[in-house]
C-alpha cells in the first residue's frame, strides 16, 4: 500500500481582542462603486479545533466562504456558501480526509442575519440532527475605490464558531471552531489504495 502526503495550507488571521489592527490581515472582499449595497466576501480560513477548552491536535479544518449581498442565481438578498474539508488522523495508516458543501439550496446552511454596512455576518451551518454551529463573521469596510469598480477593501476583524453536542450518555460537549493567530502549512499522510493490497 502506497503512501503519500498532503500538503495542506491553514490560513490565519491576526485577531486582536480589543482595538484590532488591519496591518498584515488578508483582504477578505470588495464591496461595488456602482451600486453601494453590493458587497462581496470570499475567503479560506484554518481552523483548529477544540474540545471544552481543549485543543483536539488530531483533527485540523479548512473552511472556505463565499456571501454576497445580493444572489443572482436564487434573486435572494444575502446568500452564503461554506466549503469545508475535514483531515483527522487514522493511526499510523494516515488521514481520513471528509469534505462537506453548505447552502441554503442544500438546506444546511441558513443566514441568521446580514448587517453588511456594520461589518457582520451570523450563519447557521446544520450538521446533522439536532448539531449545529453557529457562525459569526465580522468585518470592516476600508478605502474608497474613485474611478474604480470597487468602492473599498473588506477585511476581516472576527470570526467565532462554536457548536454543542451530547454523547449517547448525555455528556454535553462544547466544540469551538478556533482560527490559528498565523497561517501554518500541514504535512499529513494520505492512504493510496492499489489493486493488489490485501
């Protein structure tokens, strides 16, 4: 059995608690010069994540996002798409890799509210029954495009996951989906099946 590996990049962004510092974050979106209520977001981001407080250094995550103001497609204000692919370790043999969409043409992905002129996004991503996580993206709007097709940079200030689940016993467990402070590269084993394994 063949193996190989993965190279796996983990975007990060600097999020300060207190008065946050745009300098070195990734630029997020644009929102259009033509029409001041269009707005953009498209965007990967890492995440670790974490068990009642304890980070779970097995599993690693990726999320990607798209939202627009306005949808074209459904003619519906405020439309989002998540993207995210899970890598948990398998043992010594390598990682199983799982990869889910969201949308709310999937129906597991549901847009609480959109305040796009102050900065902030709440999602709801549905999981499974009874699971799921609930998604806040914050952000702000910075320039002024003159002569151009884009009004201003979006740049992300916040972003907070967090979900909560019971075991079979009743154990409740509170899951927060944490972004690194810095992107980081992951080197992981992947599994190559052939025809003569056995």
């Amino acid at each position: 059995m063949t193996r190989r590996w993965l190279t796996f990049f983990v975007a990060g962004l600097f999020i300060g608690t207190q008065s946050v510092s745009l300098v070195g974050q990734s630029r997020i979106g644009w929102s259009s010069i033509t029409d001041p209520d269009d707005y953009i977001l498209q965007f990967p981001i890492g995440i670790e994540y974490w068990e009642n407080g304890q980070r779970i250094e097995s599993r690693s995550e990726r999320w990607e996002f798209f939202c627009t103001s306005f949808e074209v497609l459904t003619q519906q204000p405020n439309y989002c798409q998540a993207d995210r692919v899970i890598l948990r370790e398998s043992g010594p043999n390598g990682t199983d890799i799982f990869k889910s969409h969201y949308s709310p043409l999937s129906n597991n992905l549901q847009v609480q509210s959109a305040d796009w002129k102050n900065g902030s996004l709440n999602l709801i991503l549905h999981i499974e029954q009874g699971v799921n996580i609930a998604v806040n993206i914050d952000f702000e709007q910075v320039g002024q495009g003159q002569g151009r097709r884009l009004a201003g940079d979006l740049y992300l200030t916040g972003f907070l996951a967090t979900s909560q689940f019971r075991s079979a016993l009743g154990t409740a467990t509170k899951v927060e989906y944490r972004v690194p402070e810095y992107g980081y590269t992951l080197d992981v084993p992947i599994v190559m099946p052939g025809f003569k394994d056995r």
